[in-house]
C-alpha cells in the first residue's frame, strides 16, 4: 500500500467569517506531485495557508495529517520542522530583515547557499536586500524558491509559480523546481499551467467553491480548462454536489 | 493633547529641569590624563557601549570625564591631518575660533543653551585640515561620571575645503548613577566639497536628562552625514538638531534609530533648511517604543530655494500599549519649485510578517525579534565594521529584551 504524506479529510474552514473551504479531501503519497486548479477564489491558496496553519484560516472540522501525525493544530513552524514547505505567491516585503538571515536559519554553508543561488541564477546582493522590498515579480518568485530548497523539507506547497515570471526566468524556476521535487512530493497552484512544462506532476485536482470537484491526470485536466474553462468542470458527476451546496447557501 | 497644552507641559517640564540642574554638582573630582587602557574597567565597558575603542583603532580620540579631558590624541600617522583639543584650548590657540562660537546654536535659544554658555565644561574641537582625507574615523567620548552632576559641554568641528572624515562620538552615564543633566552644544562647519558623516550614539540611564543643541552649516558641495543612535533609556531627552544647506548642491542626511524603553521620555527631531540650489536633504528615523516609553519623533524640511530637494520618512514600532510614539512631520515651502515630501507610518508588528518568517521556520518570538532587529537596521550608515558589529550585537540584545 502506497503511504501518504499529506492527508485531508473533511476539511472545513472559516476565514473572517466565511467559510472558504468545505468537506476538503485529499491524499497525496509519497513521492507524488499534485497540482490544483481552480478560478479566482476558490479557495487554493486558502488550501495551502491552512495546511501552513496560518491562524487567520480557522479549521471548523476535519484534520490534516501529515507524515501520519495530526498537525491540524500545530503552529506554522512546527509543521515546517515537520518538512513542510511553502512558497507564497505574494509574500510580504520586512523591512531591514534580509533574506541572507532566512536563508542562514538553515544552513550556515557558503558553499551550499551559492549552490542554492546558482540553481535559481539568483544575484548575490539580493541576499543583503530587505526582503522582498523593490523585488521583481521574477525575484519574488526565486526567492521564494530559494528560501524552500534551503529548508529542505519532505513536501512543497507552491502558489502559483509562474505568475508574472517571463519566459527566461519560469525556465530557470521550473527546473530549480522539478530538481527540488526529486523523490519529494508537493502540491502547486497554477492558473496557466505554464510551469507544467518543467515539473512531472502526477495528479491534478479541480478546487470549485471551496471544494475538490474532481481529480485525475494533469495533462487532461489542464486541456479541458485551456479549452472550455472551468465551466467544463460543472459537467463532471461532482456537478450536484456543488449545485446542492449553492442552493443550501442561497436558501 | 492639544498643542498649546502640550508646550505648556514642556515649559514646565523644562523648568523643573531647570531647578534640578541648579542644584546638581559643579566640582567633580578631577580626572589626570591617561590612557584609555587606564580607566576604571566600568568606564571602558560603558564607553565600548557606545562605540569607544582603543585608540589605536581609531584616527584621533577625545575622552572626557565629567569636566576633566582624559585624552586627546591623534595618532601619528595622521598627524597634519587634524587637530583634536578641547574647545578651551582651542579658544586659547586661537583668535579665529571666536569665529565659531555661539554662531549656529545661539545662547538665548532656551535655559540650557544659557546654562551651557555661563557654566561650560570643556567639549571637543576636531578639525579636520583642508584635503586631507582621514581613512580611519575620530572618536571621542563624553562621559559623566559623578552622581547627580550638570556636564556642559561645548563641542566644535570643522571640515576645511575638500576634507573628508567619519567621526563617533558616545555619551554615556555610568549605570549607577541617579540623578544629573549633561547640556551639550554642538556646531558643525562642513566647508565646499567637504565630507563628514557624524555618528552619536547615546547611553544614558532612566535617571538622567539630557539636553543635546546641534547645528551644522553645509557649504558648496559639501555633504554632512548625522547617525543618531539611542537604545538606553533616559530620564528625558530633547534635542532637535538643524542642518543649514547654504551651498550650492550641498546635501545632508540625518538617521535616526530611537529605542525608547522603561520610563523614557524623548523628544528628538531634525531639522533641514534648503538655502540654495540643488540643496538635498533627507531625514530617517526609526522609533520603537516599549513599556511606559513616550516618543516625539519630529522632522522639519524647509524650502527656501526653488531648487531644492528634501525627504522625510519616519516609521514607528509600538511594542507595548502603554507606550507611546507621536510623530510630528513638518514641511515648509518658502520658495516656488522646492520639492518636500513625507511619509510617516506608526503601528505594531504586522502578523503577516511574523507568520512569513514562522513558515520559514522561526519562533513567533524569534520572528517577532528579528523584525524589530531589521527595524532598527543600521546597515545604510555606513560604519566602519567593527562599531557596525558591536552595534548589531547591541540591537540584537535589545530586540530580545523588548520581547
């Protein structure tokens, strides 16, 4: 039997109020790739947080397990020690904190940490800038890369890669990416599904309205949505099920 | 707190101080010149605090002791580049000095100005010699010693044409002490093309009150650097130092990194008037407060030339609720085409930016610390590498404790 790493079982969330997430069920084993897909908030970066364990997405129902071991209500760090990783899609600028003091929380190698840098071609001098403060979209994005090939965990949680990354530089991360995910799983966000090109993922699912509406191959999964949108997903069995939640939400 | 009622508190406040500073001591004992390896261990240790090291790590060094001057060296090997003495000596040396006294800060300016124009204790005279470019940085040290005593020192400085130097200089109390007020006048002349980046850094103790009166006069070309650094707490302190940009494209900078704790009540600002063309200022200061912690943050940027520049940004860390941090911006255009602008920002640790650095792995506490430690990130100024080391060690221990 395949081992999990990750697994969601009926998970629910609130997050101001409102709940985002509803009866969420996943497993990803070992060694796999996932991919989610879903339009303008329908909950994946909510998905991603709350398996971070941010405090603002608060778990109605349901658990996380990871590596076998209920985390729903560990804090954010003690998951990373646990191996989990993210890379945030639009993560905060800190004033005076430098990525070289991150990057240093995990290893103190200068030889590693240029090793690091030269897999995303990342300048040097970024490492003594304040985080993310005046970054690119492209440097944004590598490093974040960075920051979660230097923890070294077991399973990746990516938000959305390729966003405002051009041609050059979504090269670079989608490899530094398919190398980081050798023997470890993950789970990535994409819209356009562009870094696909680099990244042999296994399974892709579908997140409508807070729920997983379907799961299978990534190659056709992104297919459809390119060609028909997200309203293809309503033709799918899962269809009622979202169709019964809206009318209980509308009544 | 309306502002009428506010300088009133200040008047106030100000004149108690003026009543303490009556009966404080004017006859410490008297210090015999020495060495710095010959101080008391305390006094060495105190001064390291703020920046003070060995002389013969640094170009020239000026150490006084309540009203005594312990040492005014200059190391050989620069020599006919400066001159450090105390201003006593140097009104004796020489006629022109007149030419510098009392000329940016003015006597009447308040009670402590006066105090320190009838009862003055000394101070430094630095003067760095026309083209001569000093490699390593000057220091000196104004120290107090003695309990419950008024210090009143007057301090000059002048870069002649085309000089360039760095100078540190640290004020501090010994730890024990519980009462006392230390006055200090300081000009500064930052002749054409001249270069001079002054880093203060202050150690004073919830007991004491300090009253700092800054100047600096910035001629054609000339560009003057003002680090400001305070991480002690202090009974009170006010200062608000002015830079005149009288030269054409002359330029100043003033940082400010404000660590306000315990009881501490600190009102600093500074102050740039634009006089001529292409005169650029910017001011920068970071406050954080804690515990009972009251913090004025002021800033004033005065155009007075079509063609000047000037910025002011000024962000403030509460880290306590009954703490406080009021900034006060202020911009005046008195001439068409200046271009003044602000931005001031005041509030907490942002939870987003703690959660960040948790996902990395931190500790809510080490997160939270090192956001305070990058607050008051001083690596923009410049300083020679070991007062840069020693001041990261002293803002790491402060960052933890604030937490």
């Amino acid at each position: 039997m395949t081992e999990n790493i990750l697994e969601i079982n009926n998970l629910s969330v609130e997050v101001s109020g409102k709940i985002v997430l509803e009866d969420v069920n996943l497993k990803i084993a070992k060694g796999e790739v996932h991919v989610l897909f879903g339009p303008n908030g329908s909950g994946k970066s909510t998905l991603l947080m709350t398996i971070m364990g941010f405090p603002a997405y608060k778990v109605l129902s349901g658990e996380i397990i990871f590596k076998g071991r209920d985390i729903t209500n560990l804090p954010i760090n003690e998951r990373v020690r646990l191996g989990i990783s993210v890379a945030f899609q639009n993560p905060p600028a800190i004033r005076g904190v430098k990525l070289r003091e991150i990057i240093g929380y995990w290893t103190s190698s200068i030889k590693e940490i240029e090793n690091l840098l030269k897999k995303v071609n990342f300048s040097p001098d970024l490492l003594d800038r304040d985080i993310n403060l005046g970054f690119s979209g492209g440097e944004i994005k590598k490093s974040e890369i960075l920051q979660i090939m230097a923890q070294k965990g077991d399973f990746f949680m990516i938000d959305e890669p390729d966003s405002g990354v051009d041609v050059e530089n979504l090269k670079i991360i989608g490899r530094a990416i398919n190398d980081m995910l050798q023997d470890k799983s993950g789970l990535i966000i994409t819209h356009q599904g562009y870094i696909l090109r680099f990244i042999n993922a296994h399974i892709a699912h579908v997140i409508l309205q807070g729920t997983i509406v379907c799961s299978g191959s990534p190659t056709k999964i992104l297919t459809q949505i390119l060609t028909e949108g997200y309203g293809w997903c309503y033709k799918c069995p899962m269809r009622r099920k979202i169709e019964k939640r809206e009318t209980k939400t509308n009544s | 707190m309306s502002n009428e009622k506010k300088n009133r508190e200040e008047r106030n406040e100000d004149k108690l101080l003026e009543n303490f500073a009556s009966r404080l001591s004017r006859k410490p004992r008297k210090w015999q010149a020495c060495a710095l390896s010959n101080l008391p261990d305390e006094i060495i240790k105190r001064a390291y605090e703020v920046g003070v090291v060995p002389e013969n790590s640094r170009a020239a060094t000026y150490f006084q002791i309540d009203h005594s001057v312990i040492s005014k060296a200059i190391q050989r090997t620069f020599q006919g580049q400066i001159e450090v003495m105390s201003t006593k000596e140097a009104m004796k040396k020489y006629d022109w000095f007149k030419k510098y006294w009392w000329r940016l800060v003015s006597k009447d300016m308040d009670q402590f100005t006066r105090l320190a124009y009838l009862k003055w204790d000394h101070g430094y005279f630095i003067r760095i010699l026309e083209d001569q470019k000093v490699t390593l940085p000057l220091q000196s040290c104004l120290f107090v010693f003695t309990d419950y005593l008024n210090q009143n020192v007057h301090n000059v400085v002048i870069a002649e044409p085309g000089s360039e130097a760095q100078i540190i200089t640290g004020c501090a109390v010994h730890p024990n002490i519980h009462g006392g007020l230390h006055v200090g006048i300081s000009e500064f002349y930052i002749k054409e093309d001249a270069k001079l980046t002054f880093t203060m850094i202050h150690a004073w103790n919830r007991n004491f009150d300090s009253r700092p009166r800054s100047a600096a006069l910035i001629g054609d070309n000339a560009t003057f650097v003002s680090n400001y650094l305070l991480f002690q707490p202090v009974k009170s302190l006010q200062m608000y130092p002015v830079a005149y940009c009288k030269g054409v494209n002359s330029r100043v900078e003033f940082n400010n990194i404000i660590y306000g704790s315990g009881d501490s009540r600190i009102d600093v600002g500074s102050k740039v008037i634009l006089q001529n063309s292409e005169a650029r200022g910017e001011i920068i200061t970071r406050a954080i407060a804690t515990d009972n912690a009251k913090i004025y943050a002021r800033g004033l940027l005065q155009g007075e030339h079509e063609e000047s520049r000037a910025h002011l940004e000024c962000r403030g860390l509460l880290l306590s609720d009954r703490a406080m941090i009021y900034t006060i911006p202020e911009l005046l255009a008195k001439a068409q085409g200046a271009e003044l602008s602000h931005e001031a920002a005041v509030g907490k640790i942002a939870e987003e930016e703690i959660y960040y650095l948790m996902a990395r792995g931190f500790s809510e506490k080490e997160a939270a610390s090192l956001i305070v430690r990058g607050f008051m990130d001083i690596s923009i100024f410049g300083l020679p590498k070991d007062l840069e080391e020693n001041i990261k060690r002293i803002v790491k221990a402060t960052a933890e404790r604030a937490l």
